[in-house]
C-alpha cells in the first residue's frame, strides 16, 4: 500500500523536512510538497521515496491562501 506525505513549507532553511524525507525513505512512501512561492524551493534528497513539489502560490498565513495550497497538495496526491 503507497502512502503519502503532504508538506506545506516555506522558508529558507529545509534542513528538518530533510530529516524528516531521510527517515521514512521508502518505497511506499511519497512526499508531495508545497513550497511557499516567496522562497526558493529547497534541494531534497532521498534514496527510494519520490519527492514531488506541487506548483507554488504566495501563502500569507492565516489568510485562505493556506487552505488553496492545502486543496492544491490534496489534488495532487489524489491523481
């Protein structure tokens, strides 16, 4: 059975989501990313797992924004 991972990140600094992509590395398991658009979108690594950035939209936290890049991550692990 596949799983899925869903990130919503933003920033600079990727280093935890990193860690986290290198511990559950797995076949099974797929990462789907949102990287908020005002940042660049970091460089991640795994070994088996497939990493997948979804395309990006500015999110202004606290604002709908964040639930249409939430709908867009589900849309996208759904296809």
């Amino acid at each position: 059975m596949k799983h899925a991972i869903a990130v919503l990140g933003s920033g600079n600094d990727a280093s935890v989501l990193q860690a986290l992509i290198k511990h559950f590395d797995d076949p099974e398991i797929d990462f789907f990313i949102h990287w908020d658009k005002k940042f660049n979108i970091p460089e991640l690594k795994s070994r088996l797992s497939k990493i997948m950035f979804i395309p990006s939209i500015k999110v202004y936290w606290g604002t709908d924004t964040i639930v249409r890049a939430e709908k867009n991550l589900m849309e996208a692990i759904s296809t």
